[in-house]
C-alpha cells in the first residue's frame, strides 16, 4: 500500500490443475534470459512504477498480464517481448497493491486498494475495500469492477488472491485495520476471507480466520501479508505474519469453516519488516503456494519468506514444506546458495502446476560489496529440497532510501514459461522489468 503519511517518497509509489504427465526433472541450463522493459517511469516523476504483479494465461502462454502502482495495468501476446499500456480505472478508485491472476478459462483478475474519492489520504473513505476488476479480452481492459471488505471506517489492505482449479471460485485474503497506524491499543488487524463463485461478479460474507489479533501499526505486531492457496479436492490455505512468526490456517470445506487454533509454521527472527540498505521499506512476508500438478509432490504445500536470523546484514530466503495438509512443516531451508554475508530479500515464489516445479525471485546482492543489486530466481525440481540459482538480471542497480520500491516483486508460471518481475532504479527513474525465462523440461 502507498503511505504518503507516514514516509519520505522520491517516488511514490494462476493456478490450473493439469493432467500433463510429469516428467524426470533435469538441471536447467544456466544461460542468458532477455531482460525486457515493462515500463519506464519519468526522471522527477512522483508515482513512478513499482510494486509489479505478473500473470502467466494457462490457456495461451503468450498472454501474459501486468500491473504496478498506482493504476497501470499491461499487458502482451507474445510471451513477454513486447508489452501495450492502459491507465485502470474503476468507480471505487484505484489505490495501489496490485495483483494479478487468472482463473481455469484464461480471464485475469486484477485485484487492488480502494480510493472512492479519487482523494487519497485526504479522505476518510481511502482503503474502504477490496476491490476486483476482471479482464474477459486478455488483459486489455477491465471491467468496473466488484469488491469485498466494504467496512467502513475500518480500513482494508495488502490483499491477494487465487482461483480454485476445481470449482473455479476466486479466494481473496487480507489484512482489516481497525484504523491503518493507530497507536490505540483498541484497535486491532485481522485476516479476513472472502470467495466468489460467480467469476467476481460478486463476493460472498467476509470470514476472520485467524484467532489472535495483531496491532495497527503496519509493523512486525501487526497481521499482514496473508496469501492464499487452493488444494486439488477444494481445500483454501492462508499463510501470513505476526509477532515474529509464519502462521497458517485451512479450510477443508472450500471457506466455509476453520481451523479452531492457527498453526505456527517457522519462526522469523526479526519479524516481516526488514532493515535493508537502500531500502526505504522492505517486507519478508510469506508466499504460499499447493501444488496441483501430476507429481509426486501433488497437494505439497510450500511457504517461501525472507528473515534476518542470519544477522541485519545477512538477510536470507527461505521455504518450509508441508506434505500434510499445513498440519506439520519441515525445517526452513536455505533458497540462496551464496556465502554468508550478503542480502537477498523482496522474494516471491510460484509454482507451475504442469509439473510441480517451484520458482523464487529475489533481489540479491551477492556478487557486489555495496548496494548494488541484482535479480535471481532460484529453480527447485524436486519438491523444495534442492534450488539452482539463476541471476536473471542483466546488470545491477543500485537503490536509493529515498526512493520507494514498492512492498513487493513477483513472478508467474506456466507450462515452462517463467516469468519474473521486478523493479529497478535507474538514472533518477523507477522502471518495471521482466525477463524470458524458457524451460523446455
């Protein structure tokens, strides 16, 4: 989310079940992936580019969607290498913390925060809900939208969605604030759900899941960062931070009922609001992911996030599996491959459900004794217990405190089409980039 009010900004800011066969995994080969320009903001801008999702299309590959703060939106039909633009628009105003997906019949879902009244922080009805614009046409245009969460005056933010590979219904979590940085300690964060089973046309009752309330700081106290995931048999998982912990919860039911007690999956020393050089904020927050392919992995769960256990200036990735619906996790595993002593943060992971091969790009800064900063994505072919390193970017940047990144990166899977995107700072200008990542396994 964009908080004018509380920093300093230069700039402001898919899941299908397939029945392919699965095949014996092979290393890829480290080789040169294009990087290509998803968007270039103005030198001096303010709302430059970042905070980029991207969206494999399961139906055809070479569609893919875009979006970045606080209202682009992008698109292309060639497998990434070229990219068209549109502003989106909707009459619940659009706020920032985009995210793209797409369900089993290949329309994109285009999730964000909400500004009614077109006014910002200067209105008290800003972060008034969740709201859901579709894309029936390839992510060319969106449709108005619909919305969940409307619960004025409480505030609504850091949402995400998936699609249901089964029932095709869209799940959406995200963080409730009592009011967004308040310091009283009456008010409270919460992680809320909500379904559609009507393509996003509407939203069914919003549910709180979790059992214990964090504060309203956007801070490591507060509830934040929930991501959810669909099982093959209509199974929804929820993963988040609070309180220096991954927390996990589960519906066998399609949404309907919960778990009576959340379950901790790992520890994370230093909590999700990490201290990164040239980073005015950075989050570790965690990524869940099921996996849904013909492996021998199907219905592995996989939690990717980032924690500082290794010290402040050894900021490290890290996954955790569960083979057992979320009710046990295995120790967390190192994802970056370097010596100690480096940063890698701004992980995001992704699965491709044709083969179970999982996928997580990170900043990392291995290769320089500054804040020079590179893009890698790690590949792991056998279930998250080994990962190849790939640096994916073709030069690195070096990020300036004043200037925002951003709460996140992304990347996309489908069919060994991989698609990362992240942002970089350039020449006094924020730019979104993706690279062609193409496995043929």
């Amino acid at each position: 989310m964009i908080r004018t009010h509380k920093t300093l900004l230069f700039f402001a800011l898919p899941l299908l079940l397939s029945c392919s066969a699965w095949r014996k995994p092979q290393s890829p080969l480290q080789r040169h992936f294009p990087n290509i320009l998803i968007a270039q903001g103005q030198k001096g801008g303010y709302f430059g580019p970042c905070e980029p999702s991207i969206c494999v299309n399961p139906k055809n590959p070479k569609n893919i969607a875009a979006g970045a703060i606080l209202n682009r939106y992008y698109w292309s039909n060639d497998g990434g290498r070229h990219w068209s633009a549109g502003t989106l628009k909707s009459s619940y105003g659009v706020y920032g913390d985009p995210v793209l997906i797409a369900d089993n019949a290949g329309h994109f879902y285009y999730a964000h925060l909400s500004d009614p009244d077109g006014r910002g922080w200067s209105s008290e009805r800003l972060l008034d809900r969740i709201v859901i614009q579709k894309s029936t046409d390839g992510g060319r245009s969106y449709h108005d939208g619909s919305y969940t969460g409307n619960r004025h005056p409480r505030d609504q933010d850091k949402q995400w969605l998936v699609a249901d590979p089964v029932s095709n219904a869209i799940y959406c979590t995200w963080t409730e604030f009592d009011r967004y940085d308040s310091k009283k300690p009456e008010d409270h964060s919460r992680i809320l759900f909500s379904k559609s089973t009507d393509g996003g046309a509407s939203w069914l009752g919003v549910q709180t899941i979790n059992q214990q309330e964090g504060d309203c700081l956007d801070d490591d106290g507060t509830t934040e960062g929930a991501v959810p995931a669909a099982g093959p048999n209509g199974e929804v998982y929820v993963a988040w931070a609070w309180n220096n912990s991954i927390w996990f919860d589960r519906s066998a039911d399609g949404g309907q009922t919960w778990l009576d007690n959340d379950i901790i999956v790992a520890s994370q020393p230093g909590g999700w609001n990490l201290d990164i050089p040239g980073i005015q904020r950075c989050n570790g927050m965690p990524v869940l992911v099921c996996d849904l392919s013909q492996s021998p992995h199907r219905g592995a769960l996989y939690i990717n996030w980032a924690d500082q256990r290794n010290g402040p200036d050894d900021t490290d990735i890290w996954l955790s599996k569960s083979t057992d619906g979320g009710q046990t996790w295995s120790p967390a595993i190192r994802v970056n491959n370097d010596a100690k002593g480096s940063q890698q943060f701004f992980s995001w992971l992704a699965i491709d459900q044709t083969n179970g091969y999982l996928y997580i790009v990170f900043y990392d800064r291995r290769n320089h004794p500054d804040e020079n900063t590179d893009v890698y994505v790690a590949v792991s072919q056998d279930g998250g217990k080994t990962f190849d390193n790939l640096q994916v970017s073709d030069k690195p940047f070096r990020p300036e405190t004043q200037v925002f990144f951003g709460d996140y990166n992304h990347i996309s899977a489908h069919a060994g089409t991989v698609r990362p995107v992240w942002t970089r700072y350039e020449n006094g200008a924020l730019s979104v980039w993706t690279a062609l990542m193409d496995f043929k396994f």
